[in-house]
C-alpha cells in the first residue's frame, strides 16, 4: 500500500470522471457525473468486511490498483491509498489499527480502478454507488 499526494489523486479522479472537482467527496461527484443510481446500504451490512463483499471489492481480479479515499485522507500527512485488491483485507486491519476506525465507518468512502474506469462511492446519508466509466 501507498499514500498517494491527495493533489494527485484528485487530478487522477478528474481524468477518471472527465471533469473538475472542487474536492474528492460524493456529492461533488454526483455534481460531476449528473445523477447518479443510488442504493440504499442494507441492514446487516455493519462492518468493513461486509461492506466490501456488497461491492464487489473481493471480486476484482487482484492486481486490479485500487485509490481509496476516506474522511483521514484529508487530515495533515495523509493522502490518498493507494493498492491492489488482493491488499484491501490488510488495509482495512492496517487501517482501523493505525486510525481506530473502520474504512467504512458511516463517513464518505470514495474507491476507484484507474485501468478498470470504475468507481465506487459510498456515502455518508448510508447509500452508495458504483459506476463503470465508459473510455474518454
């Protein structure tokens, strides 16, 4: 795992969505890419494990490079998280040791594939998102 400049990573994103953002957050997202298909997150989906399992997150083949941006990406010394899927299940334990939360901790969780054009959002109002990015 890697902590990617938040500057950089936000460059990447709007490469990614084909547009500016003011910040990486859902709702400047949603502004960006026009309404997107909201979903309800399911009772019973209480944990990091759970909430990466709904989407799909251990599904994607496991060098597929994964940035994850969480509400701690924008503390000082922070950044962006940058890994393969096959290394989300250590991050999540690297990450609750390091930070005393979970990953998906009913803040904003915002997850892209670069190669892959996908994007994941989860959003604090306990909904989320996933969208495949069609090439520029």
């Amino acid at each position: 795992m890697n902590i990617v400049d938040l500057d950089v990573a936000a460059r990447q994103i709007e490469s990614l969505i084909g547009s500016k953002i003011p910040t990486i957050v859902p709702d400047a997202i949603d502004d960006a890419l026009g309404t997107l298909q909201w979903t309800s997150i399911p009772t019973g989906v209480e944990d990091d494990d759970a909430m990466a399992k709904l989407l799909g997150l251990y599904s994607l083949p496991p060098d597929t490079e994964l940035v994850v941006v969480t509400d701690v990406s924008f503390k000082d010394g922070s950044g962006a998280f940058a890994m393969s899927a096959s290394q989300f299940g250590e991050f999540q334990a690297w990450y609750s040791d390091g930070f005393s939360e979970r990953v998906f901790s009913g803040c904003d969780v915002i997850i892209w594939a670069p190669v892959d054009r996908r994007l994941w959002i989860v959003h604090h109002e306990g909904v989320y998102t996933t969208v495949h990015l069609s090439a520029p």
